[in-house]
C-alpha cells in the first residue's frame, strides 16, 4: 500500500487521513489497532474505555489520562465523519 501511496494512487480511504506530526504517529497507531473493538457502521461507537486501558497496560503507556483523552478525541473526530457519511447518502 505505501507503493501506492508513494506513486500517487492511495486508496480511497488514506486520502482523508490527516495530516501528523511524527510524534503523534504512535497515538494514531494506537487508535487504528483498535479498532475491531468499536461498533461501526449505523451504529458507530467509540472504543471502548476497557480495550483502552487493557492497550495502555500491554504496552506501557505512561501518562494514561493523555493518551485516554487522545482516543476519545480521535473516536469523536471518527463518529462524526460516520454520521456526516450516513446523513449524505
């Protein structure tokens, strides 16, 4: 895929990811790894605060009320780019 990205044609759904600062990439992956713990589709939800904690102790995030808030600000950003998806169909 990064062939792709790097030639011009990413798929359709790199073409929305925002742009990062290098430091933030690890929350970013963080996020994205966890994603088969959010409902999604009509019914899109955040993730859930356990999968976010079981996340943070595997991987030994130090400041957890940061990166806490880092993912529920990415799920907000991420459920209200569903709903506009959904209410523009």
């Amino acid at each position: 895929m990064q062939a792709k990205i790097d030639a011009g044609d990413p798929p359709g759904f790199v073409v929305d990811w925002p742009e990062l600062a290098p430091d933030l990439m690890e929350f970013w992956q963080a996020w994205h790894r966890m994603a088969g713990d959010r409902a999604g589709g009509m019914d899109a939800r955040g993730t859930p605060f356990a999968t976010v904690d079981r996340y943070a102790e595997r991987y030994g995030v130090d400041d957890f009320e940061v990166f806490h808030r880092l993912m529920l600000a990415m799920d907000d950003a991420y459920i209200s780019h569903i709903n506009k998806r959904r209410d523009n169909a």
